[in-house]
C-alpha cells in the first residue's frame, strides 16, 4: 500500500496582487494557503466558472481507506508506483512583443507580472522560457542580426534585444530565482540567404547559406550567454511547414534531417556547444510522426536530436486534437523528448478576455500531452496589449495576462489560472505517475515532485458540478468539482 512519507508544507501565499480583470482585484489573490499538518491530506484548489475561485483554497480532506467504487460512480485513480516521464518545466514566451508592452508599464506592474509568472511563492512559478533568434512577427517590425547580404556574419550583434527583450529576461530570470531553463527558435533566415530573396511568405534556405546560417546559430548563443543569459537548447525552425504571410521558412522531413547532421549539428560542436539541445520538428501534431521517423531514424541525424517540438494549431473544435499522434512517437522513440513548443488562443477580441472555453483549450492540451509523454509546456507570448499585439502583420492573439498600455493595468485572464494549476504545484525533474479516470467527463493527470508532494490535475468541461471518488491506491477521498472548472489536489 502507498505510504505518505513527506508532510507537506504548502506554499504561504498565493498570487498577491494578481487581478481577475484590469478593475477588480481577485480577493483570493491574497489568501493564504492551508498548512497540510496530516499528511493523509489531501488539499484542493480550484478555478471555477461563474466564480470568484482562482486557484483557491477550496477545502482540505482527509484519506480514508477506500471500497470498491460502483458502475454508476465517476472515479479518479492514481497508482504513484508507477512512474512516467522527468518534467522539464512549464513556461512561455518572451518576444519582441512581450517586452515592448513591459517597457510601458509601471515599475509596480513591472514587478507584478514577474511575480506573477516567476515566482513560486507568490504566483505560478514559471521555470522554462522560449524566445525567437531575431524576428517573429510579434513584435514592432522584423530585423536581424546582421547587415543584409553579410555572408561572413561579421556585423552580427544582438543590439536590437538590448532595448526591451534581453532586460525583460534578465529581469524574468531574476524572479524565477536564478535559474531559468531558456530556448531559442528562428522564424526565418535573413532574406538573401532565401530562396524568396524574403524573410515572410515562406522560402527555403539556400544549400550554399547552409552553414552560413548553423553558424549563425552559435552566434546567437555565444552572444546570449555573455550577457548572462545561459541558452538550454535551440529548434531547428518553428513551423517548418507553414508558408505564413509573416516570418516563415520551409523545410521538408529530409532538408532539416540533413540541416541537422550535416550542420547545425556538428557546428554547434565543433563552437564547444554540444552540449545545448536541439529540438526538430516544431510544428503541429499532425505530421510529427513523419518528421520524427525521417530524423530519429537516421542514427546521424538522431545523435544531435534532444527531441522533438510541436505546436496544437492542426485542429480545435472541442474534439480530436490528435494526441494519439504523441503517443506513437514515444512509443517509438522512447528516449527521445516530447516538448509543447507553442499554443495560442488565435483571432483576438477584447471582449472575450475572460472567455473560458480558451482556458478549457489549455486544460484539454497540457493534460493529454502529458499523458502521452510530453516531458515540458511552452505557451506563446507571457503578456501582450489590450489589442492582442504588437504584431507587424495584424495576426493579434490572447495571452494568459494582457496589458492595458492606456490605463497602465494587468488583465488576468482564466488561461493564466489554468496553466497555473499544473506550472505552480508541479515543479521541474517531478515525474508523472499513472492516472485514470472511469468516466470521460473528467480529464486527470498527476504528478510526483522531488520532494514526495504529489499533485493531481482534474478537469470539469461539463456545465454541471461532479461528485467523483478519489483513490491513491487503496486509499480515498470523497470530492466534488465545480461545473467548468480545473482542481490541483494536493497530498
């Protein structure tokens, strides 16, 4: 039988100063969390639609020892002894755009949206990071770090981040503690090295530029790391397989297998740099079979990849978001990575800030990926304006936290919370642990931290409350979650 061998001391405060909108501050922002002193409790916070509950203390019960449930039960199972995939962290992106809307803030918001996300005591505890090497199309316009036709690359610098997006990283990096795991991916190449002489609109990089831009690569992360600004790894490209009307670069399954061993692999190496992580692919689940078969299967290619990268923009309906497709590549590839790379909420509406059917879309996403095997979350943009941008081709977008650059104010929105229910309880190197649910109705996933603390994630997308039993092996508790809502369970 399993033996809780850790009391468990939660974290203090939860959240202090975060709002729910620009105007009201969230009154549970500032509530303590309960001291578990019983360590076969287990503690509960939830967000609710409808409600005033944002990651709140929601009550605290007691284990007994469990009966056998009935048909007609809905029921939630862990088995912490068995043990999946080492968590490398939840997290978003500092563009362009994100740091231009905090260099309009206040210092006090400044400081607020930092604890906000950085924290682990007084917000979600972000510990993962991904940025672009020069320009998405979040940002004001698009640059590079180099002078166009420089083939050399011997006017590459970094200056342009000076202004906004290297101070806000330093600064996030700070607030999460000192230690931030940090990625970097490329949008495009400069355009001469294109076959559309562009950097939009897709292309695809010319052979002779090849190892022109593997070098650019080690630039990059040279530069980065003197400013003290360690870079984890890098993706080959993000969304290979997207002409977009703003940056964008074509790769098949074979180019970027060969981009990989033949360059960017080996140059990285031969910079003192193999030890930084390449992550392929990059892109949507609907392919990444494909991509993953084409590289990990060539054990030249394969010895450079981490893992591989994806994206959740090939459907969303509410139904078949193809997680299945995860499954068969860690199923095949089992040593190699699965990572969430991006997600967005698309086609922005100031009116629907507080919509939460966007933060379900979350939920349904970090749950199932991680079910079959994702081993770290990356959102897109941590903080944009009250227009969804800056975004030089008008391509606006949600955030989990928006800024109103008018008034000065953070908006908060439910996504922020939801991330917040896996990114705050569930910490860098835990392991997931086997969960299941008897009923479809509610989507669970757990977790083990280093510590022995456990957290299980439990989701209601139904608009009616749900009484379900809850087993930790031979043990239980009786619980209910509200209609569209998301519970941490903590014990």
């Amino acid at each position: 039988m399993f033996r809780f061998k850790y009391v468990i001391s939660l974290l203090c405060v939860i959240l202090t100063g975060c709002q729910l909108s620009s105007a009201r501050p969230d009154p549970h922002s500032r509530l303590p969390f309960a001291t578990v002193a019983n360590p076969a409790t287990v503690s509960v916070y939830t967000t609710a639609k409808d409600t005033d509950k944002r990651l709140s203390a929601t009550g605290a019960m007691t284990f007994e020892p469990g009966t056998q449930p009935g048909e007609a039960e809905i029921s939630v199972f862990v088995n912490p002894d068995k043990r999946f995939q080492k968590i490398l962290g939840f997290g978003g992106a500092i563009t362009d755009a994100s740091a231009e809307v905090f260099a309009k803030l206040s210092s006090a918001k400044q400081s607020e949206l930092l604890r906000a996300y950085f924290d682990k005591t007084n917000g979600i505890g972000y510990s993962l990071a991904r940025t672009t090497i020069h320009s998405s199309d979040f940002g004001s316009a698009s640059h590079t770090y180099i002078e166009e036709g420089d083939k050399s690359l011997s006017t590459f610098s970094i200056e342009h981040d000076r202004q906004f997006r290297i101070p806000m990283i330093k600064r996030a990096i700070q607030a999460a503690g000192g230690t931030l795991t940090l990625y970097a991916s490329p949008w495009s190449a400069p355009a001469f090295m294109k076959s559309n002489n562009s950097m939009l609109q897709g292309g695809k990089l010319l052979p002779e530029y090849y190892e022109t831009w593997a070098q650019y690569f080690t630039k990059f992360i040279k530069a980065y790391e003197a400013e003290g600004m360690p870079i984890w790894g890098v993706t080959i490209q993000n969304e290979p397989m997207a002409v977009q009307r703003w940056e964008s670069m074509i790769y098949t399954a074979e180019e970027e297998r060969d981009f990989l061993k033949n360059h960017l692999g080996p140059t990285l190496e031969k910079a003192g740099l193999g030890d930084k992580n390449i992550v392929v692919w990059d892109h949507n689940r609907d392919l990444i079979a494909n991509r993953a078969n084409v590289i990990f299967d060539d054990p030249e290619a394969a010895k450079y990849a981490w893992g591989i990268g994806f994206h959740w923009y090939e459907t969303w309906a509410g139904g078949d978001t193809m997680h299945d497709n995860l499954a068969v590549v860690n199923e095949s590839y089992p040593t190699k990575k699965l990572l969430f790379t991006e997600g967005t909420v698309e086609r922005f509406s100031a009116d629907r800030y507080q919509h939460w059917p966007n933060a379900e879309r979350y939920g349904h996403s970090m749950i199932n990926d991680f079910n079959n095997g994702t081993v770290g979350w990356t959102d897109w943009n941590i903080l944009l304006d009250q227009n969804g941008g800056p975004n030089h081709v008008s391509n606006f977008c949600f955030a989990p936290i928006h800024a109103d650059t008018d008034s000065g104010e953070l908006i908060y929105t439910p996504t922020y919370y939801y991330i917040g229910h896996f990114s705050k309880f569930v910490r860098p190197d835990a392991r997931r642990v086997s969960t299941s649910s008897s009923r479809s109705v509610l989507l669970a996933t757990s977790f083990i931290n280093v510590d022995g603390q456990m957290a299980t994630i439990v989701m209601n997308m139904t608009d009616k409350a749900i009484d379900y039993n809850f087993f930790v092996e031979s043990l239980q508790v009786k619980l209910v979650i509200p209609a569209r809502a998301m519970q941490t369970l903590v014990y």
